[in-house]
C-alpha cells in the first residue's frame, strides 16, 4: 500500500475514535471524553516547572496550547500507525486499542468518573480499531478501488466532524446562561461606592475594578463546568456538629453581602498579570462554618469543585475577625460568570487562590492538614500560603521610548489584611522616593501609586518596593512563585527620547 493512503487511514482512524469518544461522553459526562482525560491527566502529571512556563508564556491560552499539542501528538500517531501498517492491518489496529486503552485508564483515574465513564472511552477505542480495518481492506491498487477508497475515507472524516460537533452540542446542552439570567442578587449589605481618586487608571495603572470579563483565571479545568443554579448543591461535612446539604436558593435566603476584594494568584511572577479586584456578593462563609459546628482540631476546609480539583484553606484565616471570606455568587452586579465559578465559587481575601478561591464549588470538609493533602499540596507548593507584601510597575511598559522630562510612573501595590503604608521608586539605583498613593478603599484590595519623575535622555531602569502597615517591606530577595509565592523588586527598562 502506498503511504499516502496508509497516512490517511491512520489520520482519519484517529479522528473518528475521538469523534466517537466525544459524542458518546455528551451523552453520559462531558468529563469522560478521552480526549479531555487525557489532557486533564496530562496537566496533573506535569511538572510545575512547566506548568509556571505555561502559564507565563500563553497565560488563559495555556490549555487551547496543551489541547492543540495533544493534537499535534495524536495525529503524528495517527500517521505511524499508518506507516507501520502497509503490508498488514495489525499494527495499526495495535496500536488504535493501546491509544483506546491509555483514554480508558486516563477516564478511569479522574476524580468525577462515574459507572458509565468507561462508556466513552471503550466506544473511542471500538471505533478506532474498526475504522482502521475497514479502510485498510478498502484500499486496493486498482483505480476503481482507489475512487472507492476515498469516498470511503470522506464519508467517515464527515462522519467523524458531525459527531465531533454533536458531541459538543449535546455537552453544552444544559442551559447554565438560562440559569444565570434568571438569577437576580439583592445584597443587604451593598460594597461602598469606589471613589474616583481610588486609581490612576488616566497615567496607567488598572481601573479599580476589574470587568468581568478581564478578570484572570488560572485553573486546571480543560473544559469549563456548566452546572446549573437549579441543580447546585453543596455538601458541607467532615469534623463539623451538624452536617448541612445546601441549595443555591438556601444561599439566596441567606444574608447577601456586597464587599470589594483582591484576588491575586501565586503563579504571578513579580509584576505578573494574574491579579484582579471585584465587587464580589454572596454570603458569609464564616457564619456558615459556625451554623455547621466546627469541632475541635478541625484546622483546613478542604473544598472540592464539581470537575474533581481540590483546594485546602487554613480554618483560622476563615474564622479570623474581619477575615471577609465568604462564599461567592455574584462579580460586580451581575451572577458569577460561567469561566469565575458559576453557580458558586469560594473568596478569601489575603491567601492566594490556589488555597482560598475554589470554583464551581460543591463539597466542604472541616478536615485537618495531617489528614488531608489538596491538588497542590500534592505537588508541593504550600499548604497556607498568605498573599506577600507586592508591588508593580504599570507605567512606562517594558523597553518603552516616552518623552524626556517631567514624567509619571505608575502602578499598584497589595498588602491584603494589613493594608499599604507607602511605595517608594527609584531610577537607575539612586535614592528611594516615595510615591503618592491613591485613595484606600479597604485592606483588602489593592492600591494604586504614582510619582513623577524629572528624566533625562536615555535608557533607564525604574524599581519600586511596597511597605506594609506593619512595617514590613517587600524584599528584593528573588525567588519564584514555588512554593508560596514570588518575592522580589519589580523593574523596567525603558528609553527617554528628546520630544
């Protein structure tokens, strides 16, 4: 056989196995498509060394990267089981059930499998073995053959994209914007008005509030969760005198509090992007603890997404005075958008997300640390990781020309629970010089500074550094974001021109 055929019919065979693995997850779990386990397998296994390249290389694109790769991967063996099967069908076949099979284990290992799960991928591996046979005995050498062939070969790549996209269809079938739209939030408690002077965003720093749709979003999920308000329920157990079983609209009988927060994500790198501010609404979290009874020892709420993810967040920030955590439903006015947790995510303020800000939230265990190791913990980033004192240059932008002279800097600084004392700049490593900072709108969220500076022609670095009300002062000791959080100075390199 030729190897342009034996390619196509290993291309095609792959397809069509995918195809039919997504189509019959839409039925029973959009969660088992093979494909999905695998790439949800492939980011548990990753190293977090990769997993930080990703995330600061492609940012929110980091997994339409990994599916693309994955892709990339499947196709090429697509191809050499073609290749390796021009005298015989039986490598191919081979090698289709081995790919079936590692779809299988990969369904079988993630947290959400259910009976049916295995549904999905053995239908991938059925069809894959299948199609590559029967292509390859529609291949012969004679022209009316070779017509039949690819007409063969075109009507399962058709089939394979129709069921690709009912697949699709059918896993989106729940109407969750439905759901949203008819959610309306009425806090009693609404979030102070944010006052113009709170931002610099007209010499360049962020506007105070992040839009929803800017907010950044740092996660494992491949596919977003689509669960319904209506069907929301959340299990609150564990080391806890009354175990409670809680609706979206138990929330909504709940006191609903409007409060403004930072929430900042400990995959930033010092100046990183992955910081963002909103008007979150929902209720109190530590009153919900204390509805449920806390028993003695209980010292981490291990909180579970509906995809499997967990998160474990240090009892004794939750139930501090003035700790703000709450359980969120709403972002700036409107329900939780779907990619922000929809129906339910967690908020505590002054932890990074990765131990405070579970999304599409359905399971809370007052547990304990020795008990129970979270999705990180297991991979050996910090078990409390508190937010650091930080600050970051947004004005000028890295190797910007900007006119010499009189010139503002500008940026933002964060010290959740404690709150900014002062920024201070300084240029080419002379003296420090403090920056005027915007109006506090609380110790939660961040603050914004600026300083003008007088420049002269040429290339120049710029630095900052933020103190906290306690008097600690953000270190220009580097290190990265494993396992608790970056630390260092924020700089940029920038040229003055003559204007």
């Amino acid at each position: 056989m030729k190897a342009t055929r034996s390619i196509l019919i290993g291309l095609v065979s792959v397809a069509a196995a995918l195809a039919a693995g997504h189509l019959v997850a839409g039925l029973v779990s959009p969660l088992a498509s093979p494909f999905l386990a695998v790439g949800n397998t492939a980011i548990d296994l990753t190293p977090h060394q990769l997993k930080d390249f990703a995330v600061r290389t492609f940012g929110e694109n980091d997994k339409l990267v990994l599916l693309g790769g994955m892709a990339v991967v499947l196709a090429a063996l697509g191809v050499v089981a073609g290749l390796v099967s021009r005298r015989s069908p039986w490598p191919g076949m081979a090698l289709a059930g081995a790919l079936g099979l590692l779809g299988a284990a990969a369904v079988l290992t993630r947290p959400t499998t259910t009976a049916w799960s295995v549904v999905a991928p053995l239908a991938s591996l059925v069809v894959g073995v299948l199609v590559f046979r029967w292509l390859w005995s529609q291949a012969p050498a004679e022209v009316p053959g070779r017509r039949r062939f690819l007409l063969s070969t075109a009507a399962i790549a058709a089939g394979a994209g129709v069921a690709a996209v009912g697949g699709q269809l059918l896993a989106g079938r729940v109407d969750v914007e439905a759901s949203r739209r008819g959610i309306t939030l009425r806090p009693r408690v609404k979030a102070p008005e944010i006052p113009f002077s709170a931002d610099f965003s007209r010499e360049g720093t962020p506007p105070f509030l992040t839009p929803n749709d800017k907010f950044y979003r740092v996660d494992t999920a491949l596919s977003v969760p689509r669960l319904r308000a209506e069907d929301w329920r959340l299990r609150v157990h564990g080391m806890v005198d009354n175990e409670m079983v809680l609706t979206y609209d138990d929330l909504l009988r709940r006191p609903l509090e409007e409060k403004t927060i930072t929430l900042v994500c400990v995959s930033n790198e010092v100046g990183g992007p992955y910081i963002s501010t909103s008007n979150f609404i929902g209720v109190s979290l530590p009153d919900l603890l204390r509805d449920a009874g806390i028993r003695p020892g209980a010292d981490q709420l291990a909180t579970r997404s509906v995809d499997g993810w967990t998160c474990g967040t240090p009892v004794e920030s939750i139930m501090a005075p003035g700790s703000n955590a709450m359980l969120a439903i709403g972002m700036n006015g409107e329900p939780l958008p779907l990619e922000r947790g929809f129906p339910v995510r967690m908020v505590v303020p002054g932890l990074y997300g990765y131990v405070s800000a579970t999304k599409w939230l359905v399971d809370a265990e007052l547990t304990t640390f020795d008990a129970f190791d979270p999705y990180w913990a297991q991979r050996g980033w910090g078990k409390k990781a508190p937010v650091k004192v930080m600050s970051r240059i947004d004005r000028p932008k890295s190797f910007e020309r900007v006119p010499a002279g009189k010139f503002v800097v500008a940026g933002i600084a964060w010290a959740q629970h404690v709150g900014i004392d002062r920024v201070e700049v300084r240029v080419d490593g002379g003296p420090w010089q403090e920056a005027t900072l915007a109006t506090e709108v609380n110790i939660d969220t961040w603050r914004m500074w600026r300083i003008e500076l007088d420049l002269k022609e040429g290339n120049h670095t710029v630095e900052c550094r933020a103190t906290n009300r306690k008097g600690d002062t953000q270190t220009n000791e580097r290190a990265a974001p494993v396992p608790d959080g970056a630390t260092g100075w924020h700089s940029m390199v920038f040229t003055s021109v003559a204007g």
